[in-house]
C-alpha cells in the first residue's frame, strides 16, 4: 500500500510541474479562479465569472474518493472517475485534471477515444496494460506497449488512444491531463451514436461497409442504448 501511495504522489507532482511549464489552458493572472454559475456573486476576471477570492474556501480546492473503485460491470468493462473543473471549483484557469481508471480483468478496455484539450500522462498502478495511440494522417503510425505497476505513457494531444486489461486481475491507473476539462471524444460513440445519426451512406463509404452493418452498429450505439 505504501507503494502505490508514493507513487501517487509522485505521478500527482509530476503532473502539477508539467501543467506549470506548459499548461494547454491559458495561464492565469491571479492566484486562482473559482468557478461559480451565479454571476451575481462573481467578478469578471480572464473572461470567466469567477467567485470573491476573498469567499473562496478550503473545499473549493477539495475532492474525495479517489480511493473507491469504479463500477467496470458494462459492455466495455473499464470506468473513468474524472476530477476535473467540474469536481473542483478551484481548477478553473489552472490548466490540470486527473481521472481514475478501472480496468475489469480479461480485457477490460478504455475504447478508442481523443482528448481535444489536453496531452494525458498515465500511470498504472496495479495490473497490466496494453495502451498505445495513432497519429495524424498521413502516416497514421501506432505506439504501443505494455505497462506494469510504476510505469508511465503520454497521449499527446488530439491523438486517438487506448487502454486494454491484458491480465486476469482488476487494473488501475491514475492519469493527469493539461486541461482543467479537457474533453473526451469516444470514436465508436461519436461516428455511430450521434444524435441525430449520421447518415448511413456516409458511413457506408467512409468505413466500406455494408449499409446493413452500419444501420447495426448505429443500433448498437445509437442514444437510446446510452
């Protein structure tokens, strides 16, 4: 246990330092920012309403329950708690997230998947992992490898990435992103579960279907099985 908790800390720091020296989100111009949604308590500072710093408190810089395991019993078999803006208040303008990830042993996936915002930088801390992620067009290039406990990959930026349970165990990984929301985009989701769908013939051509596979996996990931 002491293990994975000095490997928190140290992933946790890390991950502060790179936000500092190159945060995607703009820099500040003052200590902090708390994000609020009633205007009328705010003041108007780098564009966002943000609260007095003079009411902002200790809670506003909280979060707990990092250490409860995600639920991983859906067709994908993984779960994502995300701490990012929206958790804590106090991140608005400081440029870093972090999520948990729970992996369901014997393949338990984090689906293909970018994040417009932010690079992520992961760390596993149990079980074995398979990541990798694409590049750009034209090369498309793949990177992959396989993780254990202690060990770290980066997804930069935009690129779509992965994550798959290659063991028989529950896994677990932490990762930092250099967003305070940096946004997610599942593939499978977006292409097949717009709403509304996206036109069948599109994806006929694009993917080199059959319209009759598409219109499946439009069902399969349409909104009413969300």
């Amino acid at each position: 246990m002491k293990g994975i908790h000095s490997i928190l800390v140290a992933f946790s720091l890390l991950a502060f330092a790179c936000s500092l020296a190159s945060a995607f989100d703009p820099s500040p111009l003052q200590d902090f920012c708390v994000a609020i949604n009633d205007t009328k308590t705010g003041v108007f500072v780098n564009g966002k309403f943000c609260k007095d710093p003079k009411l902002a408190v200790a809670d506003d810089f909280f979060f707990s329950g990092l250490n409860r395991p995600g639920n991983t019993s859906n067709l994908v078999g993984s779960n994502v708690t995300t701490v990012n803006v929206d958790q804590i208040p106090g991140l608005n303008t400081l440029g870093i997230s972090l999520v948990r990830i729970d992996y369901a042993p014997y393949g338990g996936l984090n689906p293909p998947h970018t994040h417009p915002r932010g690079t992520e930088i992961l760390v596993v801390v149990e079980g074995t992992l398979y990541v990798a992620f694409v590049t750009s067009n034209p090369d498309n290039r793949l990177f992959t490898k396989v993780l254990n406990p202690g060990d770290v990959f980066v997804f930069p930026i935009g690129l779509i990435h992965f994550q798959l349970n290659i063991a028989k165990t529950n896994a677990v990984a932490f990762a930092g992103l250099s967003s305070q929301n940096a946004g997610v985009i599942t593939i499978a989701d977006a292409v097949f579960g717009s709403n509304p769908p996206i036109n069948p013939d599109v994806l006929t051509k694009a993917f080199q279907l059959d319209k009759k596979v598409v219109t499946y996996l439009q069902s399969r990931f349409g909104q009413t099985n969300k």
